[in-house]
C-alpha cells in the first residue's frame, strides 16, 4: 500500500474531524465552520483551545439536508 492510501484509509478510520476537513464535507471555509460551532449550529468536541467534530454528526447533518 501507498503512502497516500494508507493516509487516506487513517482519516476515514477517525471518529472525530479536523475543521478543515469539515469545510471541504460541507463546501464551506474554515472560518465559516468555526462560526457555526461557536453559536451551535454545529455540534463540536472542544480540547483547550482544539476544536473537533464527530464525523457521525456531520455525516447526519448532510444527510438530513
């Protein structure tokens, strides 16, 4: 297996997503998902200053829309 596979197969295996990656799901900015997790909208898991979203949640969240 390649390295860029294995990387890829690590990501998908993840519970929880970066904000980034969130942003390229949903075809928004980070910026925009920061704002939505600080009034809410957008279910997180803060550690300190670090910010994760559950990858289930977001994966309810687009198949709801």
């Amino acid at each position: 297996m390649n390295k860029v596979s294995t990387e890829k197969s690590r990501q998908e295996n993840r519970i929880t997503l970066t904000a980034s990656e969130v942003a390229d799901m949903l075809g928004m900015s980070k910026r925009f998902v920061y704002e939505l997790a600080q009034r809410g909208e957008l279910p997180c898991i803060r550690f300190g200053r670090k910010i994760l979203f559950s990858r289930q949640a977001i994966q309810n969240m687009i198949e709801e829309s």
